[in-house]
C-alpha cells in the first residue's frame, strides 16, 4: 500500500460481498434472463466479477457515463459518450455501477432506461453513499454501504489513475496528483 491511500475494503472481503450480490440477483431472477448493463469505467472490474458469478443467462452491455471527469466531486452535468446497441424492451434489466453517490448518474440512466420499458429495472452498486444522495434512486442491490470518502481502486479512479488496485482504498485528500 503507497503512503497516498488506505484500504477500506481488502480482495476478500469485496470477493465475498460480489458473490453474495450475484446469489441474491441469481435467486430473484430464477427462470430469467437479465440484461446487464455496465457503467463505463469504473464499473469494469465490479461488474465483470459480479456477470461471471450469476447464474442465470445474461446478455452484456455498456454504457459510458460520468458525472466527474477528472474531479473528486460530481459535476451533475451527466455526459453518455457511448450508449447500449440492446433493445431493452420487455427485458429484466440490471444497471451495475461501482458508487452510488449522489444519485444524479443513475437516476438519469434510470429515467433514461424505464422510458424504454424494460420488463423490469434494477440498480446494482457495490458501494453506496447515502448521506451524499441528492436524488432519490431505488438501489436494490447494493454491497457496502460507505460514508462521504473518496474511493479509488476496483475500477474507481482519480484522475485514471489507481483502477488497477485490487482493492478499495481511500485516498488521502493531501495527495498531489
């Protein structure tokens, strides 16, 4: 571990919490199959290990969409630089982000997905920040529940930097990027 960060959550215990995410959205849609749709980037790594450990079939999709570009604070200017090519409609679909902060990403996706009437819809996030929410958004599955910390690895980013640690760390406010 570098000096600039500190972990919150090691490679096991985010390993185990994926694996219990993938038997609740494997239990709830038994005898389905799901849409997922990963939220580009820093959903990558979170979604590839949650895809793989459903067990029900699954069809892949992506997504980009940010609110933070290379800042540690959301913009709320949400910007979809690359949108899904699956026709939703009818379908069970699943909208996997790593954070849930503030809400403002996701209830635009939400909206944005509900008006293509999917049979059903439902948010998944490793971590949520609720005292950071501005929006309400229904998350159905969610996987730790944080207080307002800027987060790097498993995905997450400052400034692209730090998606590759295999775990999710903190980052100290004082370093210097």
């Amino acid at each position: 571990m570098e000096a600039s960060h500190r972990i919150l959550f090691n490679e096991q215990k985010i390993e185990q919490r994926v694996t219990a995410l993938a038997q609740d959205i494997s239990r709830d849609y038994a005898g389905k199959e799901v849409v997922a749709v990963c939220i580009l980037k820093g959903a990558l790594v979170f979604f590839a290990d949650l895809v793989r450990s459903i067990t029900v079939p699954v069809s892949v999709d992506l997504i980009q969409a940010s609110s933070y570009g290379s800042d540690t604070v959301s913009s709320r200017n949400l910007i979809i630089t690359r949108d899904i090519t699956t026709d939703i409609r009818g379908k069970h679909v699943l909208l996997i982000d790593t954070i849930i902060d503030t809400g403002e990403t996701m209830a635009c996706l939400y909206k944005r997905f509900s008006e293509q009437c999917p049979a059903s819809l439902a948010v998944v996030g490793l971590l949520d920040k609720k005292n950071r929410r501005t929006v309400e958004i229904p998350v159905t599955y969610k996987g730790f529940e944080i207080p307002d910390l800027f987060v790097v690895g498993y995905g997450m980013d400052y400034g692209e930097k730090y998606r590759n640690l295999p775990y999710i760390a903190v980052l100290n406010s004082s370093y210097d990027v």
